[in-house]
C-alpha cells in the first residue's frame, strides 16, 4: 500500500512538473487589469487600504507562472465589460459569470471558480423559507447590484421577471446590500455558494442560508474580443486547479478569510 501510494505521489508531481513545464513564458509583458473592488472575498479593499481577494491572489499567481507584469486599474461594474470589449484593458476580474450575451462583446476564459446561488436571510427569519415562500409575500425585499448574476436569477428564478420590480432594491455594491439585509432594510440577498457559506459562517448565527441553490454560474476572466491571453491564462488556470492551489484559495478566502471577520 504505501509503495502504491508512493508511486502515486511520484506520478502526481511529474505532472504537475510538466504542466509548470509546458506553460508559456510571456517575457515580462505588461498587461493591465480592470476590476471593481467591491465584491469580497474576491476582491475589495482591506481595512488598511490594501486591494485584497481571491482573484488578486490568483491573478499574481498567473503572472508569476507566465512571468507578466500586472498593472490594475479600476472601475465600476456597469462600465468594466464595455470597457474591455473597447480594449482599453487587457483583462476584466470582478467574478464575472461566463454568459452567452457577453461572449458576444468579450472574450472569456475558462472557468476559474464554480458556484451556485444561494439566499442570504438574517438568522431569526422565519417568514419564508424557500424562493416561492419569499415571492409570494408582497412585503419582502431584495437587495441586488444590477447587471449581475444575483440580480438576474432574483429577477427571473425568484420573481416575476420583470426588472422594474419595485421589490428588488439596487445597491451600488454586493457590501452595500449586504449592509442593509443586516439591518432589517431588506429581507433576502442573493450570494454565490462559496461567498454565501463563508459570510455565514463568520456572522456568529446573524445570517443564514434558506431553500435550494437557484442555478449555477461559472466565472471567469474577461478579455477584449481575440486577445492572445486567453490561452496562456487558460494554460496557468489548468496547471493551478491540478496542482491544488485553487483550492488553497478557496480555502483561504472563502473559509480563512470569513471566519477571520
């Protein structure tokens, strides 16, 4: 058993060896990023001013591998996809779902991180307990940033689809929203899998998950239309789910990081 699982071990590290081996060497070339800073744990800024995150730490592990230098510039959600289809940056990071729509303008790259939504209540909600319980009650609120994943499965999975909705409330920011579920101002938010376990674990029984995931989404990176980046970035993506540091990651932002808070 123990030769087995040492020959094992063996063939696991040749591969990973070759993965790092046949990944490219990008010559130092600069590249800027765009992202928004406002969606935790992927990225945001830190009490101490600091741009923190999942992906800023998967980003710099991708230009360690591909020896690229990283600029990151930023701005707001509504404009990052616009912007990049325009090339004015090289690459889009602010968990952005992979979508029919806007392969049509962007380049993607293949899934970085999987997950599902889930519903975010406060940990005394006793209303409902599910998404048809939370659309038949008239008086219940949701928050949502528009134009993202949370906003439209609330639209069409959860509610009527109608946008207009006067029940969803828009937020700016995921925090924002998140701030006023905690405050009584609205009484449900919509939250990848991932995110929505770690904010309740660290809510010390303040927040908690109701019903069944409502859909999956994969994120991923974001490119101008026919970028040379896409398949070297999809290359060092490969080689870091093979050889476990997406899933350190995951375990430092999604579970490290929401306990720590």
């Amino acid at each position: 058993m123990t030769a087995r699982l040492l020959a094992s071990a063996a063939l696991a590290l040749v591969a990973t060896s070759a993965l790092a081996q046949d990944l490219p060497d990008m010559g130092g070339r600069e590249i800027t990023v765009v992202t928004e800073n406002a969606y935790p744990p992927l990225q945001f800024v830190d009490a101490d001013g600091n741009a923190v995150g999942w992906e800023y730490d998967a980003v710099a592990e991708i230009a360690q591998r591909l020896n690229l230098s990283v600029a990151y510039e930023n701005t707001s959600w509504d404009a990052m996809i616009p912007a990049v289809s325009e090339g004015q940056y090289d690459m889009g990071m602010t968990g952005i779902t992979i979508r029919d729509d806007r392969r049509e303008v962007v380049d993607f790259s293949e899934p970085y991180l999987r997950s599902e939504m889930m519903m975010m209540v406060r940990g005394d909600e006793d209303r409902f307990a599910d998404a048809a319980g939370f659309a038949a009650n008239p008086d219940l609120l949701m928050a949502a940033q528009p134009g993202t994943t949370p906003f439209y499965v609330g639209v069409y999975e959860v509610l009527d689809g109608d946008e207009a909705n006067p029940r969803i409330i828009k937020f700016e920011t995921f925090g924002a929203g998140l701030e006023a579920l905690r405050s009584g101002d609205v009484d449900m938010v919509l939250s990848d899998s991932t995110g929505a376990n770690g904010y309740v674990a660290a809510s010390d029984g303040a927040l908690k998950i109701v019903g069944e995931p409502l859909g999956a989404e994969d994120f991923g990176f974001i490119f101008p239309k026919g970028s040379d980046l896409v398949a070297p970035i999809n290359a060092a993506i490969a080689a870091m789910k093979a050889d476990g540091t997406m899933d350190a990651l995951n375990q430092k932002w999604f579970v490290d990081y929401a306990m720590g808070q």
